[in-house]
C-alpha cells in the first residue's frame, strides 16, 4: 500500500466509524493501466449456444406462429426482447453433439412435411420445425451472427458444401433455386463454420491425426459464396478441457487450415461427471469450488496458447471457447427436460470471472459460446409456457456488454485471498478496458460470501474524474430468480463512491460482481 492509500484508508476508516458503518474485513488495490492498451476484446466473446435439446429451441426460443404465446413470426417475443437488450454478437447451432448427427435437409421446406427423427444424443424426437431457415432468420431477427456446426462425425464433405451453397449463393444454382423456392431470396450469411464437435468424444471418438486429416478434408470444401469468401472463419473441434495432446496433434497436423480452434470447459462443483452437484442446495464448500473450477479457465487457456504459439506465433488462428459453463445435476425430483438447471448468484459471479479471464486472454481468445442460451445449462433466460426469467447469468452479460469492443487493459490487484477449508481464491477478481468514447470499464468479483471488500481504484496513465458503478448481489449465495419472484437477483446502481487524490475508494458488498465506468 502507498503512503496515499494509507493515508486514505485510515481516513476512511475514521469516517466509517463516525457514521456507524461496519468495519471493513477486507481492504484492497486495483490499478489499471490506462497508458498500456492490449488487444480489442471482441464482442463475440460474449456469444450464447443455442442447441436442439430439451426445452433450448423448442419452447424456449421457438413456439411456432399458431401458439398463444405471443410471438414474433414463431419466435417468443420475451425472448427476442431479452436477448435483444443483451446484444448477442454471435449464436452458435445446432449443436454440439446434435450437430453430428444433424442433416441440413430435415429442416428445410414445408414444416408440417419435415420428417420426425429421434434425438440420439439428447432422447426425445425432433420434428425440425426449427431449421435452417428458422435459425438463420432468428440470428438476423436479434442481430446476431452465425455459427452453423456441420455434421462431420455422422456426414460428408459434400453434405456440408451443399448446406453451405443453400445458405450463402447468390447465382441461379439449383441449390440457390431451392431456398428461393421456400422463402428467402437474398443468401444470408454464415460468419464461423465449426467442422465437427467434440471430435474426441461424441464426434465420433477420434484420435486427434484421425480428425486432422478429416478437418482438412472438410476443410477444402468449405466454399461460401458472397462478397467476400474468405471471409468464414472455419472452426477445429479442439480440446476437451485440459487435454493438451488434442491441441498439440490437431495443431502440428492441420494448424494451416485452421482459422479457429475451438476448447470446451464446464465446470462441475464436485469436478465428477457422475455427482456434478446441486444448482440449488450448496453450501460454502460447493461455492469456492465452483468459484475455483471456473478459475481454471485462466490455466486453460494460458496452457493451449502456448501449445498455439508453437505452430501459430502471429496468432493468426483465434482460440475460442465455443461451450463454457456450468454443468450440474438435475434437481432430484422434479421433471425437467434434459440439462435443465436452475441458475443462482454463483452463476453470476462465475460467469464474471470467466468473462473477466477472456478479457485479459484477448489477444488469442477472439470468441465464446456459453452453454447455453435458454433453458438449458447455465441459461441466460428460463422459462415456463407463457413465462420467462432472466437469470442471474444474463444480468452479468447485460452488465458486461461494456467491454464489447473495448480495448483491453491490463490491471494490477492486490487482495487477499478468500479461503475457505483449504481452498483458495483472489479476494478480487478484475479486469479493465478502455470504450471507444474512452471510458475505462472494470469488471470486478468478491467471492467472498459474507465479507465487503474496501476497494482504492486508481488508474495509471489517466485520471478518472466521475465514476459510476453497478452491483449485482443477493441475500445469499443461492439466492435464484424464479418465475414467481423473478427480481431477487438483478443490477442495482453501486452508491458511497468517494475520491480522494486521484484514487476512488468503494466497497465491493459481499459475493457481488461490480461494473465501474470511469471517465
Ligand atoms: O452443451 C451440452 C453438450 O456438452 C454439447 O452438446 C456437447 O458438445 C458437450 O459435451
């Protein structure tokens, strides 16, 4: 601490005790480093998944234009609205695992004549009243972009150079013919084409070479039309979490061809597949643990950049992180479509030091799909016939949507840990970037559950002459919004900022995420 901070902090604490505030804990520093701009945090790090399973499409996003759900062309308009407000960059479809065993033509053509397949990967039928044209025109209703997954584990290079021609030719090929023939005259446009899906395991349970030489395959025949063909960033199926062999072998045998490399993570509270643990009924000991298994994103990335740097040093090809989250039980009990889960104010804060991480990865990590959008694993949105909530989750990306396109700013924190049982996390979790009208923006998470933090916020480089600020906390660490009372988790503006030297000091309230605009 410098004899300025000191200074204020004895100051401050002085003024807490004479206005009968609570004794801070925990005091920390972040200084930001204004004069020290890195790379432009893309908006499409904050993309959503949108997979045909349970309740995700089907229900959640789709209702069909004869429903009494009030809709847009078919679509639900609470939802539209939601995801609207949030600025969604990028959707990506059908899957996933489905998209292995999806085929373009099933959902194409007169809905009531599609056919009706069972869902392999996830149980159930799927009726493909949500295809091609249903996703595209979603993705433009919302002002998204596209990430279409082709079937490569199930499908072939010529399927997928057909279902690319549908969506993108503009001349009198048969194929173009076709999609005028069932609506849509203008080809739309595929932004991110991801060749296959978890490779290594639904995929097909490859061996990296064995996909390799698959993806280059694939790979030749991607031949968009349009204004500007190269422009379709093509997407490997990359590794499952700490899988390094997979980055290592795909990157030496196909890194050439690649434009993207995509890796999976999902954080479990007890980090076994078979007992993830509750969405709902936790304690400390699941908290910190979650709180912790999403930190790991940080070594993630840092260990599959590395590998990345090997065969790619220009960073030519973008990691992106095409399905991150949460993944817990089904609440035991209750019915719940497949992967239905309830979403709390540990979401949120985890979804913030994920967000936060990426953030500071921007030179590599150039887009992320949390999974998944509504209704299905760490939602932005959940609902129930006619009614919606918005979860914890999609306040962060609401409060978030700042850093789209900001440039990133590297930031130093100093914290104490907060630990429980043997178990360690920073006492603050942060990252910073600079807008394009120049304010700076800094993202921020306590992790602890019961104690504020007294934050002294300076930048370097700068000065911050007014600040402004929102909190997102809740009564207890599971606090949830649900349908009946569907505002116990939500963005308050953050009040009590003070400056002091060029330094601004606030507290951070106990397990909250915090945004600050300063200008
Ligand atoms: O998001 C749910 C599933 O998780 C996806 O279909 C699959 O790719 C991953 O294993």
């Amino acid at each position: 601490m410098t004899a300025r901070s000191l200074f204020s902090f004895l100051l401050l604490s002085w003024a807490g005790v004479c206005v009968g505030q609570p004794a801070y804990a925990v005091d920390a520093q972040v200084v930001v480093h204004a004069d020290r701009p890195g790379a432009v945090i893309r908006p499409e790090i904050y993309g959503q998944f949108a997979e045909q399973l349970g309740h995700g499409i089907d229900q959640g996003i789709w209702v069909g234009e004869a429903s009494a759900i009030p809709n847009i062309k078919g679509y639900r308009k609470d939802v539209v609205d939601a995801l609207k407000a949030i600025h969604v960059p990028v959707i990506r479809w059908p899957g996933g695992c489905f998209a292995d065993e999806y085929h373009w033509r099933d959902g194409i053509g007169p809905r009531g004549q599609r056919p009706v397949r069972r869902n392999l990967s996830w149980g159930g039928e799927e009726n493909n009243a949500f295809g091609t044209h249903e996703f595209m025109d979603f993705a433009e209703l919302i002002g998204a972009k596209t990430y279409i997954g082709v079937n490569v584990g199930g499908g072939t290079a010529r399927e997928m150079s057909d279902w690319l021609e549908y969506l993108t030719a503009d001349g009198q090929s048969s194929i173009a013919r076709e999609r005028r023939a069932n609506g849509r005259d203008k080809p739309w446009k595929v932004a991110y084409l991801g060749i296959g899906n978890e490779a290594w395991g639904c995929g097909g349970h490859m061996r990296p070479a064995y996909y390799a030489d698959l993806y280059r395959q694939f790979a030749t025949f991607v031949h968009p039309s349009g204004d500007d063909p190269s422009a379709i960033v093509r997407v490997a199926s990359g590794a499952n979490a700490d899988d390094v062999a997979w980055t290592e072998g795909v990157m030496s045998a196909a890194g050439e061809l690649i434009d993207a490399y995509g890796v999976h993570y999902y954080t479990l509270p007890t980090q076994d597949w078979k007992k993830k643990g509750s969405a709902t009924d936790f304690g400390e000991t699941e908290w910190i643990a979650t709180l912790h298994g999403a930190l790991h994103m940080d070594d993630l990335l840092n260990r599959h950049s590395a590998i990345m740097d090997k065969y790619d040093p220009k960073k030519r090809v973008a990691l992106v992180v095409d399905e991150w989250g949460n993944w817990y039980d089904p609440q035991p009990g209750v019915a719940s479509p497949p992967l239905y889960q309830q979403n709390s104010l540990r979401d949120a804060l985890t979804a913030a030091m994920t967000l936060n991480i990426f953030h500071a990865h921007a030179d590599r990590v150039r887009m992320a799909n949390i999974a998944q959008m509504v209704n299905v694993l760490q939602a932005m949105i959940l609902t129930d016939q006619k009614r919606m909530v918005l979860t914890p989750t999609y306040h962060v990306f609401d409060m978030y949507q700042v850093f789209q396109g900001a440039t990133s700013l590297p930031l130093d924190v100093r914290a104490p840990d907060y630990v429980f049982g043997n178990v360690h996390v920073p006492g603050v979790q942060a990252s910073a970037g600079r807008d394009a009208a120049g304010v700076v923006h800094v993202g921020l998470v306590n992790p602890s559950p019961d104690k504020p933090v007294r934050l002294h916020v300076r930048l370097s480089g700068a000065q911050a002459k007014s600040i402004k600020g929102r909190v997102l906390t809740a009564p207890a660490i599971t606090s949830i919004n649900t349908f009946d009372h569907p505002g116990v988790v939500k963005p308050e503006p953050l009040a009590g900022m003070s400056s002091s030297g060029g330094e601004w000091v606030l507290s951070l309230p106990p397990r909250s995420v915090v945004v600050l605009d300063m200008r």
